[in-house]
C-alpha cells in the first residue's frame, strides 16, 4: 500500500510524464539510498534486486564513484582527454585485445555506433558493395529503442507503429548455430548478439554456442558483435560474458554500470584496433559521449569492481542464490536459470505471469522485475551479501505460499 506522499507524487506524474513503462507502485527517494537498501518517500525501506536493470552494479551511492563524480566537469569532446585516454587503455588490456573505444551515452547509441562501425568496415575494406551489407540478428534480442535498433526487433509492441524500419537486419533464432549458417550470405558483415539474453527472459544459450558462433565467424571473415551492455562488467560472474566461452568478440558493446551506479552515463563500442582505425574526423560524434566526467568515473568503475572483489563475489553469492532457489520446490515455477547475479525463475503460464510476484515482493521490502512475461528476473547489486540472499528467499518461499 503506497502511503499518502507517494501517491501525491504517482498521481502528478501519470498526470505529466509519458507512460512509456508499466511503472511499479512505488516512488523511491534516491537521495536516501545505499549499497542494496534503498526507501521510498513514505520512508519504506526496500532491498533492490533489480538494480536499475544492471546499471547499478555497484549498488546505490557508491562512495568512490560519487567521489569522482563530484570532482569532474564537463569539457567538450573537441579537445583531448586524459581519463578518456586511460579508459581505452585500462579497457583494452581488459578485453584481451588490441583495441580502441568510441564513446557515446545510452546503450542504444552503443549498438547503432557497433552497426555503424560494422558497415563501415565492409564497405572501406570493400569486402560488399555499398549499401549492400547485412548483419544477422537474433530473434528476441534487446538491444534498446531507437528506431534502427527496434528495426530488428521481434516484439512487435516496440516495432509496429514506428515504421518505416531500417533494412540490412536478418533475424534468426538463437542458441543454434545451424540457424545463422543458414542465413549467411555474400552481403552479411556481422552477427549482432547478447551473450545471454537479458530482457528476451534471462535465455542461456548451449554451453559451445558461442564458440560455434565465433567459429562461424572466423571462416566467413565476418564481425561477432556482442551487446555486453547488460551481461558486462561482472554481472555473469565474469569481468564480460564471453569470457566463460573463452573467446573474444570483434566489437564488444558496453554500457549501464560503466559510470558505476551514479547518473554519469556512458556507451562503449569497444573494437579491434584494425577496424576502429578507419573511423575518420567527421564521421561520428556525440556532444556528451565519452565526456570527461563520464569517463574519470568509468575508470573509477573498473578499479572498485576489482578492489572489492565483486566479480568473485557475483560469481559466488550467484551460484549460492541459484542453489537456493533450485530447493524451492513449487508446481508453479518451472526453471531457475542464470549465471552469475543474473538470474531467471521462470513460471509456468498458470502462474499468472512475473508480474504478479514483482507485486507481492514489492509489498514485502524486495524490488525485482520481470523479464518478459513468466520470467522473474533477479540481477542485484554485486555488493550483494548472503543475507541479503537469505532475506529474498524467505520472503519469495512466503509470497509463493500465499
Ligand atoms: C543488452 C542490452 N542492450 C541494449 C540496451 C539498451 O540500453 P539503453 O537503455 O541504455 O539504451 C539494454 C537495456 O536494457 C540491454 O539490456
């Protein structure tokens, strides 16, 4: 039940802001947040398991972040700049390849400068004519809302009535490599796809896809892009995704927690060297991507995520939540998935959908969300403690029983 200062606050907002989510029943005050707690203006205190949909890897009001945050200006991207210079270095010896970065801020702008920057390649190496390019494409992917990107997107709620759409996508299912054999052809430039899908309802591929994937790309000469945005910097319990395959992608797209939970924002399109290295002056750019602020406050991302562990602790505290969660024996769940502090409960259809629990949790202090319609998708801080853990167990086994 929403107290009176908070539904003075929801009604003055469905009365002025677009409603362009199904927003939860809940207002939180962020000035009051820390690490997994967070209060709503009633002064209700929840534990976040959702954490901005992985944007706040570091938890709530990280104090090193927002330290460095609160020492940084904006200066234009026209001029050097030091942190953005130290951010491309720190990243390329993270990746395990020589690369370069294009910044830009929202994830989307990631995945349309990655499609960019993939055109760009064919038609420079003159590997297709141009205009002629195609990218595979994954059905059920997530990879934001601009209107390329929703171009080849296959919920038609996000693509149906802002057509015309952008051309040069073919979509495919994922989790079989037969599919994207089948669709190359003498135009295909690239593959476009999360390592795990995210918002399509925490999907895990088989163990070798990606390896296949890889291997594909490698005999036809094309780019394996991967949208790391969500599954990156250490949600999966690694540093990236593609790490548990052991192999490495020709651009990785980043985003979310790079600005490490503080509304800095910042998009990565991390590449080889070879192919970053014939973007020109003039061919891009972004007022505010890959600012100075931005940039100091990724760098100060990266260091706390080793400093404190977080990969081993996602890793582990994952694992532990999964096995939880596995006893739980309910005829309405039908499978616990995830890897890392990403993680699935998928419910069957009788259940009545994700978001039913989402309520119920909310009541009871815990904020989750769902992943499309069954799918109950927990992907907390990785400052995360086990009793944290226990606490949602606790209140899940009460809200399944009743
Ligand atoms: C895998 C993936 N790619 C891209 C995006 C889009 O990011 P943004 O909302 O910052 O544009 C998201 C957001 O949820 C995502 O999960």
């Amino acid at each position: 039940m929403m107290g009176s200062k908070s539904k003075l606050w929801t009604e003055m907002y469905d009365k002025y802001v677009v409603h362009t989510y199904s927003t939860l029943p809940v207002i939180l005050n962020d000035t009051k947040s820390k690490g997994v707690e967070i209060w709503d203006m009633d002064g209700k205190k929840y534990l976040d398991f959702w954490a901005g949909y992985s944007a706040l890897n570091l938890g709530h009001h990280h104090p090193e972040t927002w330290k460095v945050l609160r020492n940084s200006g904006l200066v234009t991207r026209a001029c050097y700049d030091r942190y953005l210079a130290l951010l491309g270095k720190t990243i390329s010896e993270l990746v395990g390849f020589d690369a370069m970065i294009l910044p830009k801020n929202s994830g989307a702008e990631g995945v349309e400068s990655a499609i960019k920057t993939a055109r760009m390649w064919a038609y420079r190496t003159g590997m297709v004519s141009r205009n002629q390019s195609e990218i595979i494409v994954m059905n059920h992917n997530f990879h934001g809302r601009t209107i390329t990107v929703i171009s080849f997107s296959s919920e038609k709620q996000y693509k149906n009535d802002f057509g015309p759409h952008t051309p040069g996508f073919i979509p495919v299912d994922y989790g079989d490599v037969k599919n994207i054999k089948k669709a190359i052809t003498s135009n295909t430039i690239a593959v476009l796809m999360e390592p795990m899908q995210g918002e399509g309802g925490i999907i895990i591929p088989p163990v070798s896809y990606l390896n296949d994937v890889r291997a594909l790309c490698d005999k036809h000469k094309i780019l394996l892009i991967l949208d790391e945005i969500q599954t990156g910097l250490g949600r999966t319990g690694k540093m990236f995704c593609y790490e548990h395959n052991g192999i490495k992608p020709d651009l990785l797209i980043l985003g979310k927690s790079l600005c490490g939970g503080t509304p800095a924002i910042l998009s990565l399109v991390v590449g080889r060297r070879d192919i970053m290295e014939l973007w020109q002056p003039g061919d891009d750019g972004s007022t505010f991507g890959g600012n100075s602020a931005a940039a100091a406050v990724a760098l100060e991302t990266f260091n706390v995520l080793e400093k404190e562990n977080l990969i081993k602790n996602s890793a582990e505290l994952g694992e532990y939540f999964k096995n939880q969660l596995k006893e739980i024996k309910n005829p309405l769940i039908k499978e616990v998935r995830g890897k890392g502090l990403f993680i699935g409960i998928e419910f069957f259809p009788e259940a009545g959908g994700a978001r039913k629990y989402v309520n119920k949790l909310i009541e009871k202090g815990i904020l989750c969300k769902e992943a499309h319609e069954h799918v109950l998708r927990i992907s907390p801080p990785l400052t995360i403690g086990k009793e944290h853990i226990d606490f949602f167990i606790e209140k899940f086994k009460e809200v399944l029983g009743g």
